[in-house]
C-alpha cells in the first residue's frame, strides 16, 4: 500500500528574512541614542535554546534562558562588561524569536 501522506512544510524556526550566511540573523537597536547591530545564531545545547551573540560585529556572546530574572542573559566571561540596558533589549528581541 502505497503512502499517500504529503509531506508537510517545517515552518523555519526564526525569521528568514534578515537571514544572513548559514544560521545567523540579525536586527538593529538603538539603547541611550547609541546605534547597534546585533548579530545572532540560534543552537540548542541540552534540549534548551541559546543563541551566539554579537554586537557591532564583536566577538559572540552566549546568550541562554535565566529563569530566575524571566530574560536571555549572557552568559560567557565578556557577558559583564554589556551595558544592561543593551542585554535587556536583545533579550526582548530574541525572546520575540519563540524558541525557548
């Protein structure tokens, strides 16, 4: 008997139309008047998403579910020098992504 099911269309995880090479995406903001451009890759570690972050073209920041603040923090040794105004922002941008 053959299988007459269509294969149904996997809607893409994240936003594909500011998708630049491979898996990374970004978006801009502005925080205290200062322009940034935040560029993230989407990863799951643990069955839990996180996302390499980085700004105005740095070096990636991880970012992960804290659950005890309710937002996406960063996580690795730079994660302290991030204004937190900046990490509030990009927490509520990649929290808007629906992958948590």
């Amino acid at each position: 008997m053959e299988n007459n099911k269509k294969q149904q269309a996997v809607p893409p995880l994240i936003d594909q139309t500011k998708a630049n090479k491979d898996n990374e995406r970004y978006f801009n903001l502005l925080v205290d008047n200062i322009p940034y451009r935040v560029e993230y890759e989407p990863f799951f570690f643990n069955e839990q998403v996180r996302y390499y972050v980085s700004i105005n073209v740095g070096p990636k920041n991880v970012f992960v579910w804290d659950t005890t603040v309710g937002q996406f923090r960063a996580i690795n040794d730079k994660a302290g020098v991030l204004p937190v105004g900046l990490e509030q922002a990009i927490s509520e941008k990649l929290e808007t992504q629906n992958l948590k």
